[in-house]
C-alpha cells in the first residue's frame, strides 16, 4: 500500500511547502500529493486555496499576483513561528526535490477556469523532468483530466470525488482516467474489489485517525493520502 503525503507532511509543517515535502522524504513516505494554481505570469505555484488568505501573508486570487511576488510571501508563519519566512514553492522546485527519490506525485489541479494553460504548463515540467512514470494527475474537474489526456494520452489520471458513486470505475473507463481517488468514507471492500478487477487504482483520502487507516487497509486500496504519513506507516 502506497503511502502518499498530504501536501507534504502537512500534520508537522505548514502544507505545500518545502519544508513539508522534505519532512515527507526523511520519514519515507511512498509518494507526495500537492496542489498547483497558476500566477499571474503562467508560473506552477504549488498552493491549495483559489486565494492567498489562509496560509500566506498575502490576500486575494492566486492569479493576481507574478511568482516573484508570490515568493515575497511567507506561507509558514500561519502554521508556526518556527516557519516564518517559509515560502510558497513553484512545482518546478518540487520536481527539483524528488526527481532522484522513488517517490510517486499526484499532481491536483485546482483551477476550474483557465484550467487548459496550467494543464499546458503542468505538462511541460513533467516532459523536462520526465516523471510520467511515476505521476498521477488529479482534480475534481474532471473536464481537466479530459483536457490532460488530450493534451499527453501517456499522462495518469485520477478522478476525485466526494460522493457514493455506482460503479465508479466505468465513469472513470468513460473519460480514460487511471484511477479513483474517492474520500475515504465511500469505501468498502466491495468497491474496491471491484474497481481493482477493471484495472483501476484506488486511492483514498484523506486518512489520518487509526480507525479509518485500518478500515481502508483491510478494503485492500492501493494508496492512502495522509496529513500524517508516519502513523500510516507505523500501522502497516
């Protein structure tokens, strides 16, 4: 079962920084999930919110703001003093950090319009750095993903989803996608057993109490997306 940290180590450091995905390496997580915006000058910065408001020093749209302006932001101070001055990271600066680590990616791409340029931008990081192999695409926009597979047929993809669907695995079929990464309260064995059986991968989010990790290990999912990777670790 693959372990997949929540923008980073998020339980231990402010989410989507460095200092999280670092802190994710050293305790050896399987893989990283994080989210990507684009700024205004069409740079990948790796952030959650739409908005600047909850986790940096800034306020207002993503969008609005240039990579070298977003760099002027502290995205640490938020979470602890021990992180002032941490700063919000581009995607090109994660790629930097894992690409000589055996670390799985699952890129989620936030944005609902304009989503086609950051999907352009995302796939030319992934073709520099080469990382289709061990990279997972993933939104709840699943016109994104569509647009994606357009755009690199070779890309995974996984649909997100919040809900109890009926046979999730044939909408997924349906738009080419890889994999279903479904909160982890729609599953039961049944569904995973299933999906497995018509070839998709299931990853399940986001899973930090001890009940809800055994739970979805004995439905059998390939991968859990935790804020806290070391417990997930400690209880396989």
């Amino acid at each position: 079962m693959i372990v997949m940290a929540h923008r980073g180590y998020s339980n231990k450091a402010p989410e989507n920084t460095m200092a999280a995905f670092e802190l994710a390496l050293k305790v050896g997580s399987d893989g990283i999930e994080l989210d990507v915006h684009l700024s205004k000058d069409g740079k990948v910065a790796v952030i959650h919110d739409n908005n600047l408001d909850r986790t940096t020093s800034g306020t207002g749209p993503v969008g609005n703001l240039t990579m070298a302006e977003l760099k002027e932001l502290d995205a640490g101070s938020w979470f602890s003093p021990e992180f002032k001055g941490e700063r919000l990271p581009t995607l090109r600066e994660v790629l930097e950090l894992i690409k000589d680590h055996d670390v799985l990616l699952n890129v989620e791409t936030k944005m609902a319009l304009g989503f086609e340029q950051l999907n352009q931008e995302v796939a030319s990081l992934l073709d520099e750095y080469a990382m289709w192999e061990r990279t997972i695409i993933s939104s709840f926009n699943h016109y994104a993903l569509v647009h994606f597979k357009q755009i690199r047929p070779q890309a995974r993809t996984g649909i997100l989803y919040n809900c109890g669907m009926v046979n999730p695995w044939e909408y997924a079929k349906g738009i080419d996608a890889s994999a279903l990464h479904a909160n982890h309260r729609t599953i039961i064995p049944e569904l995973v057993a299933a999906a497995q059986q018509n070839g998709m991968m299931v990853n399940v989010w986001t899973v930090d109490a001890a009940a809800d990790i055994e739970r979805v290990k004995l439905a059998s999912v390939d991968g859990i997306i935790t804020n806290v990777p070391e417990r997930v670790r400690g209880l396989q």
